[in-house]
C-alpha cells in the first residue's frame, strides 16, 4: 500500500519526450490533484494542456482489472496462473514446431525501462530471438539510425539548456508548440530573454511557424537537399570549423561534393523544396552568421523513407561548423514518446541488443555471459512494419503486444488488424479492456498498471532519466509488465535469470550490464547507479547519462572536443542520397496525405480521451486543406470527406486552411474504431520503409479525397 502522506509524489508525465516532472497529490479515492514539479530540470514546475488534465484521466471506467482468456471461442474471466500458463504453452510449441524466430513481442515508447529490459532479456536471451520491436521505431528509429551513422552511436550531443543559450534555433519536421510543448515554452522565454531567431521547416504551417521569425514550407522529403544548399553555402561563406572538421571527422570532402551535387545553388534547392528562394537565402545566412545554432528535428524528419539521410545531413552542417557539444549549439533530436530513449537504452529495437550494443559477435558473446543465457540470438530480428508483414504471412506465429495499439497506429492498418486476428496466438498486455488491438481476437489480456500505478524509469530527449512513481494502489488483478514478462521467463524454466521482486533489482541489472567490459569505448554506461540500494532508488533524483557522480562536475554534453564511438574516435559525414517519395501522386491519388498529432491528443486517446477539456479543443477526426484544394473539389468546411489510398480509406471532417500547402493534405493520426468508426488514419499510410531505420514514412502518401 502507499504511504498515508499528504506531501505529494513526484514523478514523471507520461505523455510527451520532454519528460516533465509532475507532483501528484492523492485524494484517496482513486483521483490526484497533478501540479508541475518545480525541481524537475525538464519542466520547472510547468505543465502543458495534456500534463496538466492527467489527473482527469485517472479513475477506473475503462480498465481492464482482470486477466482473460478465450475458451470455446469467448474471452472469460481467468487467473494469472492460467493466463501465464496459456502464454508459456503457445511459445514453447510454437518455438519448438517452428524455430525461435515464429514468435515475437511488440513493445511501446509508453512502457518503463524496467519493462523493455525485461522484455528483451527474455526474447534475446532466453527465447532465442531478436523479435522485439516497439512502436518506437514509429517515432525515431531514424534519428538512431542518423546518430550512429554519424557518432557511431546513438548518442544525443545536447541538453535543453541549449535552447535557452542559442541564439539560433531551428525547427525541422516538429510542430514543438503541440507535441513538446514546455520545451517550447523554454524557447518562447528565450526569445524574450535574448532575441533568439527561430526557424520552422515544415511542409504544413503549424502552430510553431506561427510563431517563427522565418518559415520554409519545404516540400515532403526535401529536407536533405535544403541541408545539402546548406552545407555547400557554409563552405562558401568561409563559415567552415576546419579545425574541428581536420581534428574530429572524416568524409568531409566527399559529403561537400555529393551536396554541391545534390544542391549547385540556391536556385535548383527552390525547384526542389518548393521554399522561395530568398527565404533559403536568409535561412543560410542567418545559420552561416549564427554561431549559436540548434537544429531539433522530430516527426516529420524520421517519419520519412529518406529519414536517416535527413538526420545525416542535419548532422553535416553542425559538424562542418563545429557546432556541437557547446552551449547553445548542437543536432537535437526530439523524441516523441515518454521513454522512446529508456527502451533504446536496453535494446527496445530489433536491431540492437542491450545498453546500446549490437549484434556484433563480441557484444552477443558479452551480453550472453552477462545474462548467462542460454539461447542468444545473434542477429537482427524484424522491425515493426516488416514484423507485421512477417504476421501477415504466417512466418510469425504467436505474438505478445504490451502496451500499444498497433491495429491503428502501423501503417496499412486495415492489414495489421486482418493478420493479428488470424495469428495462431495472439496475448495483449494493456491496461484498457476496449481498444481496436484488443478486437483482434486476442487468446489472452492481461491487465497492466496504468500510470500512476507503475513504478520505474523512463529516459526523455535530453538523456534524462526520471522516476515514474506509483501514488496510486494496484486496481484489481492489474501487475507490472516487467512482472509479467519475468512470470513467463520463470515459466519456460529460467527461475534464476528472472528472479526480481521490484523495479529496483532490475534498475540495478540494467546499469551493472551499461558498464559491464566498458572500457569507455560504448557511450552509454550508468553503472555508477547499480549500485543504489532500495531507498536510494526510490529516492532517485532526475539525472543525466553520462552519469556525474558525487564530487564530479563534469559536462553532460558529448563531443564538443570530439570522441565520437567510432573506432577511430571521429565523426563520420554522410552523403544523403538524391530524395524521390516513396510514391508519387497521379490522377487517381493527386493530393499528399501528412500525419501528425494534434495539441491536446496523445496516440490513440486511451488516456486523454478520458478528459473532457482535452476533448474539447478538436473534439471530431478530420482532415484539413488548403482551400484551393478545397474549392476545386467543392468540398466546404464541416463536410465530410471520404479520403481515400490504394490502401485503405477514412472518413472525415472537412477543416478548410493555409497549414498544408496546396496539393497536401493533414489528418491527425488519434482516432480510432473504438472512438470514431472508420476515421483510423494509418488505414491509408502505405508504410514503406527508410532504408537504414526501417521506420515507415507516414508523412507523404498519395490519396484522393471526395464529399461524402
Ligand atoms: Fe507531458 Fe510533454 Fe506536456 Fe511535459 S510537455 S506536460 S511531458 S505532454
């Protein structure tokens, strides 16, 4: 039981990368008064409309509280024995009729490290596969992808003090004001403080570009040839860091050459991007002039099929300048989800093993001796969309979904809800007992803590890792997932490997592995924290890797002098390929789908939908259009609107306005069957994949749109 105290508890949002710290009071009766935590070096004290409505969204309407399992073809109430039970049997036989690599787990950004730790240890470990992906890699596998490209690791350089010390700040794919919005908060104040320029590029005119002193409406998938102008004007300009680049770099005349190739001048970077020229010319300009320079990149840069030659060229130009690692300068990436970094930081992806190793075979010999497992896989596993296709197709055969909606958020949505509901076995984890996922079919749901209830880490953009604390008392059969996955390792006979009592011993493994044979050389190593015993780590405050013990006062930015994770210690320049869509636009599907988030929604609305406030403010699916577009096809606003791929359709309602640029149009990605029948946006989405990231584009997919 909690503590009977009246001080609040603090911990973390579970919404957003920011990773605000929240107070939360509660009242006893199953609710909390939730106040922004003044001491949390993410927020200080400020909460956004969503951070802020949380404690509407507590309470019990919509949970599942109990594990069920279906029996002559009806979901019944069971207990955690038989479910479990249920679970080890279909992966044991599956496993032994058809190899390791027949089943999978589909993870989430909303889940603790402690979960994802747990999750990958058994898959990777134990069950002998490295089919285990997450909707992280909806978010930003190509930012990880672009950094370990660049840095030989997926290290993020900067801080978010850096935007209250640039004197530049440009946003690339990110409509911060919605979907980070205390981080903008934090930018909004600096430009009061010190006159801070901000740059938005973005194909739709967001709320942010409201808000920016310049404004490039870049055409989608465009960005690396505007990055590519603007690496060759920095040669121009004599706004080159030689020193840095002769000291810290390789493959910087190559990178020049393939960007005067991709972007000769200003002129020919207009006819691609669709940006006017003089508006390019100010932006290079401004960024030559400005040695404080940021550059954050979100959404609409990693959610692309060119995403990770994006990131490279974004890195280009702060490594050729040598902005990056100081204050106020620096590649940013803004990572969507709560603990998108703390699922990375254990192997949350297919492609990685653990404390940011690989699958090279000295990292799965030293993570195997580590966990003393049995059967390591030694190689990559499939990643979300391919992992939904290999469902698809019968190559998969039993899956656990923990803590996501994959049959509205992955792309060709329609197929990932046909190809979960024929899947052999299918077990879902979540802790609402109604959501499109969960019409799949499922032969087991399990109930899982909601937040408040949970008890762990999470990790934000800023490499901050932030205590979500438990103020509210289990409801019902409801467990911790990582209870959950470790009751199953337990089942399959590895009692010793899955032996924890709390979130704490898992922590303490989790760091013990960061710094385990690390001789410096890995980027990531907590291991100063595995040694924190019970009370610390519930005392634990926000702390950043690297990890700063007592008595050092060290930076916590990475590469300012250097010391990249590559094995010659230097950077890497890439040169991004020239960018085609991955579909083109024809008679039949003439208009641009972009997908996105909207300011007061958070994914498929499990939690905000609950609040009424956060419901009012764009209470309805819909689709908005530049009214060109909108007069042409007669359609007005408040119609609705059947928008249409050669993949699926949705209907909508008709917002008519100058954010999407002619020709494109935006819907938010937040509906689904089980809150709006026939408005799940990603039906549409094509999904194919950057090649480096696998992370699907969902940014630019042909559609037609006619009045209902
Ligand atoms: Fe939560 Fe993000 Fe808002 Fe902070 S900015 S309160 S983390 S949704």
């Amino acid at each position: 039981a909690l503590p009977a105290t009246p001080a609040p508890v603090k911990t973390t949002c579970p919404y957003c990368g920011v990773g605000c710290g929240v107070l939360a009071r509660p009242d006893g009766t199953g609710g909390a008064g939730i106040a922004g935590d003044p001491a949390h070096p993410a927020n200080r004290g400020r909460l956004c409309s969503k951070g802020s409505a949380l404690g509407e969204t507590l309470g019990l309407s919509t949970r599942l509280l109990e594990p069920m399992l279906r029996l002559d073809g009806e979901l019944v109430p069971a207990s955690w024995d038989a479910a479990l039970g249920a679970i080890a049997d279909a992966f044991r036989r599956t496993i032994e009729a058809h190899g390791p690599d027949s089943v999978a787990l589909y993870l989430s950004g909303q889940l603790l490290t402690e979960d994802y730790y747990a999750a990958n240890k058994l898959a990777k470990g134990f069950l002998g596969t490295a089919n285990v992906d997450t909707n992280s890699r909806l978010c930003m596998a190509s930012s990880v992808a672009g950094h370990k490209r660049a840095f030989g690791s997926d290290t993020v350089p900067g801080v978010y003090a850096d935007l209250d010390e640039a004197d530049l700040v440009v946003l690339v794919g990110s409509n911060a004001a919605w979907c980070h919005p205390i981080l903008f908060r934090h930018l909004e104040a600096a430009r009061e403080r010190r006159g801070t320029k901000l740059v938005v590029i973005d194909p739709r005119r967001t709320a942010s570009a409201e808000e920016a002193d310049l404004f490039l409406p870049v055409a989608p998938g465009m960005d690396s040839v505007l990055f590519a102008g603007l690496l060759a004007h920095l040669a121009e300009a004599g706004a080159l860091d030689e020193g840095y680049v002769a000291a810290h770099t390789s493959g910087f005349e190559a990178a020049l050459a393939g960007a005067r190739a991709l972007a000769p001048d200003v002129a020919t970077v207009a006819a691609r991007t669709g940006v006017p020229a003089a508006d390019i010319a100010r932006f290079y300009a401004l960024f030559a002039a400005t040695e404080r320079s940021v550059t954050c990149y979100s959404q609409g840069v990693n959610q692309s099929a060119q995403g990770t030659d994006k990131v490279g060229a974004i890195i280009n130009c702060h490594l050729a300048t040598g902005r990056i690692g100081r204050p106020g300068m620096g590649p940013f990436s803004l990572t969507g989800q709560p603990n998108a970094m703390g699922g990375r930081e254990v192997g949350g992806l297919a492609n990685q093993l653990a404390a940011h190793m690989g699958f090279s075979p000295e990292e799965v010999d030293r993570v195997r001796r580590f966990w003393g497992a049995p059967n390591m896989a030694t190689r990559e596993g499939l990643k979300a969309v391919d992992m939904m296709a290999a469902v698809g197709e019968g190559r998969i055969k039993a899956l656990w979904v923990l803590g996501t909606n994959p049959a509205v958020s992955l792309p060709r949505a329609d197929e990932v809800r046909e190809a979960l509901s024929r899947l052999d076995f299918l077990a879902v984890s979540d802790n609402v007992r109604a959501n499109d996922t969960l019409a799949c079919r499922p032969h087991v749901l399990l109930p899982a803590l909601a937040w408040g209830e949970k008890d762990g880490t999470v990790t934000n953009s800023e490499r901050r890792i932030s205590r979500q604390r438990a103020f509210l008392d289990p409801p019902g059969e409801a467990r911790p997932d990582w209870w959950a996955l470790a009751q199953l390792g337990r089942r399959l006979g590895h009692a010793d490997a899955f032996h924890w009592r709390s979130a704490a011993e898992i922590f303490r493994e989790h760091a013990a592995l960061s710094a385990f044979e690390n001789d410096g050389t890995r980027d990531f190593d907590i291991g100063g924290l595995a040694g924190l015993d019970d009370a610390a780590f519930d005392a634990m405050a926000p702390q950043q890797w690297p990890v700063r013990m007592p008595g050092d006062g060290g930076e916590t930015r990475f590469f300012a002098e250097g010391g990249f994770f590559t094995p010659d210690r230097r950077a890497r320049f890439i040169v991004p390929a020239d960018p085609a869509p991955a579909a083109g636009v024809d008679d039949a599907f003439p208009l641009v789908l972009n997908t996105g988030r909207i300011r007061d929604q958070w994914h498929t609305m499990t939690r905000t939908g609950l609040s009424p406030r956060l419901g009012g403010h764009l209470p309805a699916p819909f689709v908005e259009m530049h009214p060109a577009d909108a007069r042409a096809l007669g359609i007005a606003a408040g119609d609705l609107v059947r928008l249409a791929s050669p993949q699926g359709a949705a209907v909508l309602e008709a917002r008519i306005g100058d954010g999407p640029r002619p020709g494109e149009v935006f819907a938010p990605i937040h509906w689904s069957d089980a809150n709006a029948a026939g408005a799940r946006v990603n039906a549409l989405v094509a999904g194919a994949t950057d090649p480096f990231s696998g992370q699907p584009e969902s940014k630019a997919t042909p559609v037609r749109a006619e009045k209902v």
